[in-house]
C-alpha cells in the first residue's frame, strides 16, 4: 500500500507514498462512512410522517427530532473531537463514532414516546461528531489542492446518496415493518463498517500532499507536528488554536461569505428536506414505499450528479480564476430556486417528481467547493478543526435550525388555515403570525398528528387534510427563500477570493523557505 517513505524533502522524481488506487480506496472507505452518517442522519425525514402519526406530535417537534435535537452536540462536540484529531489517529476517531451513531441509530427503534426518541436522537449526533472534521482533514493529506475540490465532493456524495439509500431503504421497510425496524436496519451495518475503515485505511504524514512538506513514515509527523511542544498551559494553547483557525475563517471576507453561504443554503436545504416526503404522503396520499423511491432517485440523481459538479467545474475553471469556487455555488443556488417552487406548486406527483429531478443539478454545487476553500486556507495541523468550526456555524444554525423552522411555519400555518377555510396563499398566513388574533379551534387539538380523530365528521377531517396540506407547501416554499440568500453570500465572497487564496499560498512558501 506504501511505494516509498524518505525522510527529509524527497527529490523530484521520488515515487508518492500512497498509490493513486490506494486513494480511491481510501477515499471509497470515506464516502461509505459519510454515507451511512447521512442514511441515519436523514431517514427520519422519510419515515417522520408514520412517526408522527403514531406518537401524536406536531411538525416542529418533528423538526426538533431531524434538526435541533441531533445538532447541538454533533456541532459543539465537533471541536473538541476535531482538536484531538489535529493530534492523534484519525481512522480511530472515525471508527470508533461509526460504532457510536450506529448503536443510537438502533436504539432509535425502541423509543417509547417523544422524550425518548429525541435522547436517542441527541445520541446520534454525538456518533456523527466524530466523521467529518478527521475525514477532510485525511482527504486533505491524500489529495493535492488541485485535486481537493474534486475529492470533497466525491466524499459530500455520501449526503445524496446516503439521503437516496434511506428514503428508498426507510420507505419499504416503514411500509413493511413500521418505523421501528426501519432504524434497526439502517443503524446496524455500520458497526461493520467501523470494522473495515479501521483495518484498511492507514493514517497519512500530515501535509503529505501539499506542495512544500516534508514526508514522514505513516503514523510520524511532519511540518508543524515536529515543533516543540507549546510552553501555554494546554486550555491557553487550545483557545489559541481555536481562535487562529476563526479568524482564518471569518476575519477574510471571501471566505467568511462561503461558509455564510453554506450555512443559509444547508438552512434551507435540511428545513425543506424533513417535509418533502411527508408533503408527498400529505398532498398525493402515497405511500412510505412509493414516497422513498422517489425521493431516492432525485437524491441518487440529481444531488449527486450536482454534488460531484461542483466540485469538477470549480476545479476546472478554478485553474483560470479561482474565483469560480465561490461563482459556481451562487450561480447554481439561483438556479436552484424557481424550479424547487414550481416543483412544489405542482398539481400531480408525477409532475413534481419529474421537475424535483432538475433542480439538485445546481443547488448541491455549493458543497465541494466550499470544503475546498476551507481547507486551502489553513495550515495543515488545523484542518480538522477548520472543518469542525465551519460546521458548527452551518449545522447549528443549518441543521439545528432549518428543520426547527419550517417545523413552526408548517404548524403556524396549518393554524392559519384551518380557521380560515378557503385561503391558499402565504402572505396572508405570514401577517397572521404576527400579531392577528385567531379563532378559538386549535389545529393540534381538532387534529391530533396532522389528521382527525377516528369517528370524526367529514367536514372536520377535510379542514384537518386540507390545512396541513396547504401548510406544508407553504412552509417548504418560504423556507426556499433562503437558498437565494446563500446565493447572494457566494457572489460576495468571490470578490478577493483569488487575491486571498494567492496570499495564504505565499505564506506557505515564505514558512517553508
């Protein structure tokens, strides 16, 4: 698996460390792993409306269960996890949050009630803290900057793919077995998995594939790892640490602006992505089976192919001006929007799917570029954390956030729409959550679980129906809006990103001279 290990700078012909089949390997290992994090992370978007229905709870506790209570601890845990992975083996820290999310996954089937499932649900997010800040720094030492794009966005093909296997895997078995056993068996391969990445992947020199290194035998240090230990107490050290990698981040202005961009766009993209199949099940009356193979071959097909986009174009056309990393993602958001509204204001589901293939082309650009600046702009001993930081701010807000919000809006406007019959458009359901007083029936209480109670009149279960249809579709449909606002942080951030990427390269060159 290692062609040569020379210490000191190897000449100019010295065979790489790694082969180029090895790195496939490697990054195939990466990709499976971050595969099964979103399968577990998401399928509770396409099992949550038979959730719902059979715990009796309301969309923004739905939203709670797939967003907030997932991401506080996955987002804060990050950083220490990814400070540890700046330090010792990587592959480890992988394996072993395989096995940690996992198990939660499964223990998800055996929720009692409400309470239960989101402690098991914070219990994932702790597992999955622990994938993302050590991956992309491995992918980072296994892959040079002009290819670091590219592979990111083959690794963030694991969010598609992963959201494709769940819907399609989660829908047959909630329509087969129930809820239950559709977190069993989407939770238990990956202690199998965890078993494989440990015994295969091999932990890189630090550095290894930038263009100035030193390289090490597997498993040494190189670089900025043979320094002397720091003289601060080590909380000092890390505050430190922690703070330099921040202002790398948010002191320049491009690069601030595309991780503001990720965070608005993943904003919308989790709040959307918890309610578009129970909107399928709502509107079209399908069933879990039917609504999961949908959605999995729009994840399969045009967020993967628009994931594995954005990374080759950028690439591309980064080689003659490096603003486009940044050009790329605000320019397919922008795309992205109008179809994602005419999808949703479709009168047949059929209709719906076909458009729903369109807009993942260009919206899911954003990824790879953005992971690729991240890690470009810091040094090599801080690339996890960088990751980790980047997605504190995106997931806390993104995914703590999105799902939570369009939760609210869908249950604010099934209010709306319930006590005003005949109504079907958002703005007059926007000025009524801010300050119009409604009737006295309450949604939740007429409709417990979205539908009415068993025995009910028909009149009452039409409103309960027709309510939380409308509702829904207008929540996804305000929550789009924040694609565009992603949009507009990209198109600022490629003003200077050329000239910033430029400068963090000569610094490089100045440290190693």
């Amino acid at each position: 698996m290692t062609d040569s290990t020379v210490a000191g700078s190897p000449p100019a012909d010295a065979k790489p460390l790694f082969s180029n089949g090895y790195r496939a390997l490697v990054l195939g290992f990466l990709l499976s792993a971050y595969t099964f994090n979103f399968i577990d992370r998401t399928i509770i978007a396409t099992i949550g409306q038979a959730i719902k229905v059979d715990l009796k709870i309301t969309d923004t506790q739905l939203g709670l269960l797939g967003g907030l209570s997932f991401a506080v601890l996955y987002t804060l845990l990050g950083i220490p996890i990814a400070r540890l992975a700046e330090r010792w083996n990587r592959v480890s820290i992988i394996s072993i949050a395989l096995v940690v999310w996992s198990g939660f996954t499964v223990a998800c089937g055996f929720a009692g009630n409400f309470v239960s499932l989101l402690i098991m649900r914070v219990g994932v997010g702790v597992g999955e803290a622990g994938c993302s800040p050590p991956s992309h720094s491995l992918i980072s030492d296994y892959f040079e900057p002009k290819r670091r794009a590219t592979a990111l966005s083959i690794y963030a093909f694991g969010i598609p793919l992963g959201g494709m296997i769940g819907a399609v895997a989660g829908g047959w078995l909630a329509k087969s077995f129930g809820w239950r056993v559709a977190f069993m068996a989407v939770g238990a391969p990956g202690v199998i998995l965890a078993l494989l990445v440990r015994l295969l992947i091999k932990e890189p020199p630090r550095g290894h594939s930038d263009p100035i290194q030193r390289v090490a035998p597997v498993g040494e240090t190189t670089g900025e790892t043979a320094t002397a230990a720091p003289s601060d107490h080590w909380m000092i050290h890390e505050i430190k640490e922690l703070a330099a990698v921040t202002g790398n981040l948010f002191s320049h202005w491009p690069v601030a602006n595309m991780v503001l961009g990720l965070t608005m766009a993943s904003f919308a993209g989790y709040g959307i992505g918890q309610f578009s199949a129970p909107y399928f099940i709502r509107a079209f009356n399908l069933d879990y089976a039917t609504v999961g193979l949908v959605f999995g071959l729009i994840g399969g097909f045009s967020s993967g192919l628009g994931t594995l986009a954005g990374g080759l174009v950028s690439d591309w056309a980064g080689k003659h001006n490096p603003r486009w990393y940044a050009l790329t993602p605000a320019i397919g958001l922008t795309i992205a929007v109008p179809i994602y509204v005419l999808a949703y204001r479709a009168p047949e589901w059929r209709i719906a799917a076909m458009i729903l293939l369109i807009p993942g082309l260009f919206h899911y650009t954003y990824l790879g570029p953005t992971f690729a600046v991240v890690q470009n702009v810091v040094e090599t001993r801080r690339r996890a954390t960088a990751s980790a930081v980047m997605l504190l701010c995106a997931n806390l807000i993104a995914l703590g956030g999105g799902p939570l919000f369009t939760g609210w809006l869908i249950d604010t406007f099934a209010q709306f729409y319930f006590t005003h019959s005949g109504e079907h458009h958002a703005l007059p359901a926007l000025q009524g959550i801010f300050g119009q007083a409604s009737p006295g029936e309450h949604f939740t209480a007429q409709c417990p679980g979205g539908m009415a109670p068993r025995g009910a009149s028909a009149s009452l279960a039409g409103r309960c129906h027709g309510s939380l249809v409308t509702a829904t579709r207008q929540g996804i449909l305000v929550s789009a809006g924040f694609y565009l606002w992603g949009a507009v942080h990209y198109l600022l951030g490629s003003f200077g990103l050329a000239k910033r990427l430029a400068a963090v390269a000569a610094e490089r060159k100045a440290a190693e001279a």
